[in-house]
C-alpha cells in the first residue's frame, strides 16, 4: 500500500513519481503552466487584483524645496502591507532624487530608502514616470513617504501618490 505524504511539495512527489524507483528529483519555487488532457479533474482558479483604496498625496507640488514630503502614509497600523507608489516629475533644470522612504514611529530616522534617478542635470530634459509595488512588514506606528531629495528647478512639477494597506 501506498501511503501519500502530507505537505504538498511531498504530495507532488509521490504523485508525480513511480514509488519503485528510489531517484530523488526536487521542486522548485517556479509556476509552470501545464494541460491536463483527458481528465476528470477540475481545478478552480480564483483570479484577482489588490483593490487599492484612495491614496495619500500632498498634490501637484510646483517648483518644491529640498525635502518635500509628496506623499505621506502618517502612521500605519503594524502587520503585513501592500504598497503601491506613483510618482510623475518634470524637471527641465535640476538631475533629481526621488526616495520613498520607511520611517520609525517617531519618523525622527529613516529606516530605509528607496530612490530613483532623474537625467543627468542641470540644461537636460529631465521627466519621471513610475509605479511601485512592494510588499513589507511594519510596526504599528511607522509611516511611509515620497520625498524629493534635491531642490527641484523653476517651473518643474511633481507628483506622488502613496497607497499602503493591510495585507
């Protein structure tokens, strides 16, 4: 008698192998589409998306300062997140740098960052377009914020949206 195993990488093995023959294989963390032809099985497939909820943004920000915060989560309760980000920029005068960063309850320090690049500076056309999805842990309390990390030049226009919600 056959006895089939409990956890399902063990599972697919036993199904997957004549129980005769003693060479090993192993799975892997890799999704590959197959067809099964001929068969009574069905396999019910739920298929769906994060619905996000309406954003933090602190608006269209001309010409903005040094530090300016675009998008502020203020504090978040603690557990898994989902978060998305959305930043456009246009900045005719000034190479600039855009983080999203992870700040501790008193958001007195930056835990981590994250930063994108913009041109090559100051007479090039510089323009950013981007969305970011991330998926992370916080304790209760933290925030999360779009900032720019350089003067932005005369005429330039940002803008940042900030999604985080529980997982």
């Amino acid at each position: 008698m056959w006895k089939l195993s409990r956890s399902f990488p063990d599972l697919l093995q036993d199904l997957l192998a004549d129980p005769r023959d003693q060479t090993e294989f192993g799975l892997d963390n890799i999704v590959r589409p197959v067809t099964i032809i001929n068969s009574q099985i069905d396999i019910p497939v739920a298929v769906g998306s994060i619905l996000w909820g309406t954003p933090v943004s602190a608006g269209q920000q001309a010409a903005p300062a040094i530090n300016t915060v675009l998008a502020d989560s203020l504090a978040l309760a603690g557990g898994p997140i989902n978060l998305k980000v959305s930043i456009s920029l246009q900045d005719g005068l000034t190479q600039q740098i855009v983080a999203l960063q992870r700040r501790d309850v008193a958001n007195a320090v930056t835990l981590w960052e994250r930063r994108w690049y913009t041109g090559t500076g100051a007479g090039s056309a510089n323009g950013l377009n981007l969305d970011f999805e991330h998926a992370d842990t916080v304790v209760a309390g933290e925030r999360l914020r779009v900032i720019i990390l350089v003067a932005a030049g005369a005429g330039s226009l940002y803008f940042a949206d900030l999604w985080a919600q529980a997982r």
